[in-house]
C-alpha cells in the first residue's frame, strides 16, 4: 500500500466515523432507547477514555507518562463548548432525521468558522460573499415548510434545527480554539474529561427524566469509544498531510455519507426538500472554500 492510499483510507475512516456518530445517535434517540442526557454522558465517558488511552499510548513510546501532560493542554472554556455541542448534538437528534442533522451541524460549523475569520480581519472576496449568501439562504429554505405533498415539512423539527445549528456553532469555536494548541489529540482528550463533571451536575436536575437501555447504552459508547476517539485521532493523524481548505472540504462529504446511512440503518427517505437545501449549503461553502484557496 502506498503512502497516499494510506493516507486516503484513513480520511475515508475519519470521514466515516464523522457520519457514525449522527447515524448512532439517531438510531439511539429515534426509537427511545436511551434519553439525549445519558447519550451525551455515556458518548463523552467513553471518547475520554479512549482518547486518554491514545494519549497514554503515546507518551509510553515517548517514556514519558505524566497526567498533568494530558490534563494541561485542554482548557475549561473549550470543553464547556464542547458540551454545548454534544448535548445540543444529541436532543436534536430526537426530531431531526440523520442527513439534515449532519447538514446543519457541518454547514452551522463551516460557516461558524467563516464568520469567525472575518471577525478576525480576513476580508472576503464578492466570490466569498456569493457563497456566503447561498449558504445561508439555503438554510433559510431548509426550516420554511415543504410545498409539495411528499415532502417532509420541517415546521415540527424547527428546535431541533436550532439546537443543531447552536451545536455546529459551538463545534466550530471549539475547533477555533483548537488551533492554539500544540497537541490537539492531548488537548482533546484533556476537554472531554473536563465535560464528565458538567454533564453529572446536568443530571442531577433531571434524573427523574433519565432513560436507558444496555442497547442505548452501548450505541452511545460505539459513538464515543469507536467515532470520535478513534475517529478524532485518524483525523488529527491526517490533518498535517493536507491543506486547511482540503480538510474544510472534505468535511462537506459527512453529511451526504450520513444521509446514505440513514436510509441504510434508520429507514428514512431522501426528499427534494432536503437535497435542494443540501446542495446549496454545501455548495455554498464549497465556493466560499475555493475562492478562498484561489
């Protein structure tokens, strides 16, 4: 195997485990198997186990175990937005269908880290701005009601769009904040860990409304364990072989892998309403990336 198939079977992994959690989640919280609070537990308990494994795995080749190195590289402000998104992530989850979860969340995250280049004093070219407004159009269209008899109508899941949209954007300032570090995969798993007490005081309130199965349970860490530790350290191990633009990009193709494992796993239909809204958000995004490479 040469090193580029390698390494494109690795982001196909990445970009699979991507599309895995929404699956898993949806899957979980669509039939009641687990509720989104307990989901969001079991998912980050699990991710920060196996990223803390990864972590350790490392620095034992390295001879260096030492906690504080995990622990220090993570910070409070990062993982309290890394709740948001996974909290938010997971009720969402309970009304919106696998592919148009994954198109807000990773249309809500691109564009998140857009704005927030602009915000700091990168200035768009009028192609950015076109796509710019493409794509938020486009998510405008994607909450309106559908118009045609078959199509699904979007009205009922309106909070969970919104709760996935704050997801995304939370996502993104987590992964803006990523930036500053050094040593992501540590800093990652430092973060995670770092929701486990968030999330306890969060359950405390609404135990009385908490709701598990060892089927929900184990759905939630195959999320957390398999696609994002291990999907998190493919990625991150990826990350240096390719561009920023290449890697924004890339990342467009986890929603259309979501929407195929939807129908795959979960049943659910394709409809116009939901690829005319896919097109244009991604599409959006695509020229606003591109124009920026240019």
């Amino acid at each position: 195997m040469t090193i580029s198939l390698r390494l494109c079977v690795f982001i196909f992994l990445a970009l699979l485990a991507f599309a895995g959690n929404s699956i898993l989640c949806r899957l979980a919280l669509k039939d009641g198997l687990i509720d989104p609070a307990s989901f969001t537990l079991w998912r980050l308990a699990s991710g920060a186990f196996m990223l803390v494994l990864l972590c350790f795995y490392h620095l034992l080749k390295e001879n260096k175990i030492k906690v504080k190195t995990v622990w220090l590289e993570g910070s409070w402000l990062s993982s309290f937005s890394l709740f948001i998104y996974a909290l938010g992530f997971s009720y969402a989850y309970v009304s919106l269908s696998t592919g148009l979860g994954a198109l807000v969340l990773f249309g809500a995250v691109q564009l998140t880290l857009i704005l927030l280049a602009i915000w700091a004093g990168q200035k768009l070219l009028g192609l950015e701005w076109l796509g710019l407004i493409i794509a938020f159009g486009s998510f405008v269209y994607l909450v309106l009601p559908s118009l045609g008899e078959n199509e699904v109508s979007l009205t009922s899941s309106l909070g969970g769009f919104v709760l996935m949209t704050l997801a995304g954007i939370a996502w993104g300032a987590y992964t803006w904040r990523g930036k500053l570090s050094s040593k992501p995969l540590f800093a990652t798993a430092s973060n995670f860990l770092r929701t486990i007490p968030i999330l306890l005081i969060l359950l405390v309130f609404i135990y009385a409304e908490t709701k598990t199965s060892t089927e929900g349970i184990l759905l939630a860490i195959l999320s957390g364990a398999v696609m994002s530790g291990l999907g998190y350290a493919l990625w991150y191990g990826v990350l240096p072989s390719i561009s920023t633009s290449t890697a924004a990009v890339l990342q467009l193709l986890v929603p259309v892998i979501a929407t195929l494992g939807g129908v795959l796993f979960a049943n659910e239909l394709i409809t116009l309403h939901l690829i005319y809204a896919t097109v244009g958000v991604l599409g959006g995004v695509l020229l606003v990336i591109v124009a920026r490479k240019k």
